[in-house]
C-alpha cells in the first residue's frame, strides 16, 4: 500500500484501489490528523502517548489543550450552574410558601368550625337550662 494523501488514504500497489482515511481525530479538538502526524495541525495537541506525557513533563508547565478549553469554559459552567441552582431555590421558595399559605387557611378554617361548634355547645346548654328551669317552675308550681 502507497500513501496517497497526509490524511492516511492508501493506494494499494497490485489493483489501485484507494481505502479511505487511516487518519485519527485529535482527542483536544476532535479535528482530522494524519497517521504519521506528531502533534494536530489546528491545536497543538500531541498525537503520540510519548508526546503528550513529554508534553507535560517538559517543565514549561503547559497544561493539554482540552484542559485549558476546559478550564476556560468553567466561569460559564459554573455561572450557569449558580443560575439554575437560584431558580430551583426559588422554586422551592414558591412551594414552601403555598404549603404555609395552605396550613394558614386550613387554621383559619378550624378555628371558625371550632368556634361554631363552641356556640352550638353553648346555645344547646342554655337551651337546656332554659328548658330544666321550666320544668322546675312548672313541678313547683303545680
């Protein structure tokens, strides 16, 4: 097999046949890189294990591409991240406070339906002693 192109197409020797890319994608930006290729034309990135352990080891302090894309997207992230964590505590804020509106309106209700049922205790009781004291006039009257 003869390499046609730098992506890895081959042409083989005995019928010309081309087979499509051997190439790799760039694990930083995920861009097409030939097999012979040490590092990937668009970011950088070492293509060899060799090299991305030199990489970073070379005392440069020169972390991996994906790690600085990484890294960069993270004030986003984590912006993104307090937003959606302040909508679910507002959320939980509005549940919280339909719950206290409920049990305030369910207290209400039961204080009223007490005091009903106090007053028909009283007015049945004063009924009663109405009622008692008649039948005591009416024994000692007649």
């Amino acid at each position: 097999m003869q390499p046609v192109d730098d992506l890895g197409s081959q042409r083989c020797p005995a019928c010309g046949l081309v087979t499509g890319s051997a190439g790799l994608a760039c694990p930083a930006c995920g861009a097409a890189v030939s097999l012979q290729a040490e590092a990937c034309p668009a970011c950088g990135e070492p293509m060899t294990l060799f090299g991305q352990v030199m990489s970073r080891h070379d005392g440069r302090g020169q972390a991996p591409i994906w790690l600085s894309q990484a890294r960069a997207r993270a004030a986003d992230v984590r912006r993104d991240e307090d937003a959606a964590s302040r909508r679910r505590f507002e959320t939980l804020e509005a549940i919280d406070r339909r719950r206290l509106q409920a049990e305030a309106q369910a207290a209400r209700a039961q204080t009223l339906k007490d005091r009903r049922v106090l007053l028909f205790g009283l007015a049945l009781g004063a009924a009663m002693a109405v009622g008692f004291l008649l039948l005591g006039l009416i024994a000692w009257l007649g």
